[in-house]
C-alpha cells in the first residue's frame, strides 16, 4: 500500500439525468489530491478506477475511486452501511482517511 491521505469533504447525493436523487452517495476527492492519484497511478482495467482502501470514524473497507467528469476529480462512493454506522447523510461533512492498493 502507498502512504495515506486524509481531508475532510462533504458527502453528496448522485441525481440521475431528471435531478431526482438516485440511491448512490458519494463523496468528492481534492482536486489536489485528484491531481497527485492520477499522476501517480498506474492505468489498469475498471474505467479509469482506483483500488483504495478507506477509513471513515470508525469503518474501514476497500473499493475504488472513480474519475468523474462532471465533478472533475475523483469520487468515491460511500455505502449505506457506513453512512447508517457513523451517522452521515447528506450534507454531512466526514472526514476521509484514503490509502491506495
């Protein structure tokens, strides 16, 4: 594993194409941090993913970030049960430890 990241951004919901909210919430990555992944990544399969490994309070689990042009960085997606296990909705800011694989 590469030496971890931490900063703290506000988790989002995804709408879909009509602005309806859709079931996905995510959170945006630094355009900074964006910057030093992609420089630093090695291109493999998954559209551009990337395996990271993520702490949030206290849940950790692996998953992959992904390229978002419409944020212009990188999201991750953040599941139910993390949102339901440290309390987080949206709007709701978390501070993210990341580490890539």
């Amino acid at each position: 594993m590469s030496a971890g990241h931490e900063f703290t951004a506000t988790l989002w919901r995804w709408l879909d194409k009509e602005g309806r909210p859709g079931a996905w919430y995510f959170i945006s990555l630094p355009f900074d941090l964006a910057d030093e992944i992609e420089a630093s990544r090695v291109p493999g399969p998954g559209f551009g993913s990337v395996r990271v490994e993520v702490v949030i309070g206290s849940s950790r689990w692996q998953t992959s970030l992904f390229p978002s042009a419409e944020q212009k960085t990188y999201v991750l997606p953040v599941k139910k049960q993390v949102r339901t296990a440290q309390g987080l909705d949206e709007g709701s800011p978390c501070t993210v430890g990341i580490t890539l694989l």
